[in-house]
C-alpha cells in the first residue's frame, strides 16, 4: 500500500492531536506545524513509526518572518521516506528574543552541519547540538547575515545609477 499524504496526516493528528496545525499540500508536499517544544517528538515519531518511516533529513533551514511578533524565526525541515518516495515538510516557529529549539542531531546525523549553518546565519539556538559554532562566517561577527533586519543596499552609496536598475530618472 503506498504511503499517501492523507494517511501520514491521519496517524499524526491520532498521534499528536489538535497541536499540529497549519496543514496544507503545496506543489503536493505535505506541510505542517507544530509547537517548537514539540519538535523532537514529532521527528522521533516519523523516524521511528513503521508505516511512516521518514528517516531522511533532506534539508533543515530558516526563515525570518519579522512582521510576526513571538514567532519570528521558522526552522523547517523536509523529510524523505526513501522506501516509499515521499516528502513531507515540518515547520516549527520561535521567537526571535529566545530562539531555543531542541536539536535533531541525535536522530538524524545529516542535522550536525544544517543547525550549524541555521545558527551561524539566523541565530538559532539549537539546544542540545554536540558543538553549536559558527561554519561559515567569522567567530568575531555578532550579528545574524540572514536575517531581516538590514536594509537591502547602502542608502548613501554614490557609486550606483538608479536608472540603470530602473529606479527614478524617468517619468
């Protein structure tokens, strides 16, 4: 019988109730949320259970929502079941304040480098990792790249025509 998106819902909400929310198939992929304090839960259950068996961790990243006070910071998580070929995407959300969620390294070994790369560009707190530092950008940076909180260009460069990227000059 092949794993569809409706039986993987079903055995999560029997499993987990009314917590999970935000439930949605776009492009066909299964997407779903949870309460931050719940997430090694849920991937415990998805790894372990035996009609589900997601016991790939495809991708783990991080969004910056700033216009969303308490749940500014989304870790996301794409799952594969390589058995029977399916993806499902997991969300969880943090705020940025106290961006603390629980690390998924004991369970899938691929989440070492994905939470160093998440904290070393958005800040989050990955709680429990064997050795939570930055990977890419310098250790004396005190600031999150990836993060919204930067305008998107210098203001007061006068190197740069604004009618050469179609800004102002013409009417």
């Amino acid at each position: 019988m092949a794993l569809t998106n409706e039986t993987i819902q079903q055995k999560l909400t029997e499993k987990f109730g009314e917590v999970l929310y935000n439930w949605g198939e776009p492009y066909g992929m299964l997407t779903f949320s949870g309460p931050k304090d719940l997430n090694l839960k849920v991937l415990q259950y998805l790894f372990d259970d035996d009609v589900l068996n997601f016991q790939f961790l495809t991708d783990l990243q991080a969004v910056h929502y700033p216009g969303s006070p308490g749940a500014e910071l989304a870790v996301v998580y794409h799952l594969h079941n390589l058995k029977d070929n399916v993806r499902i995407r997991f969300k969880v959300f943090t705020d940025i304040s106290k961006p603390d969620v629980f690390s998924a390294t004991a369970l899938y070994m691929s989440a070492n480098f994905m939470e160093r790369e998440t904290y070393d560009f958005y800040g989050v707190n990955f709680v429990g990792h064997p050795n939570l530092i930055r990977i890419l950008n310098v250790d004396e940076m005190d600031y999150f790249p990836m993060r919204k909180e930067f305008p998107l260009e210098d203001q007061t460069r006068i190197d740069k025509d604004d009618e050469m990227f179609g800004r102002g000059g013409r009417q």
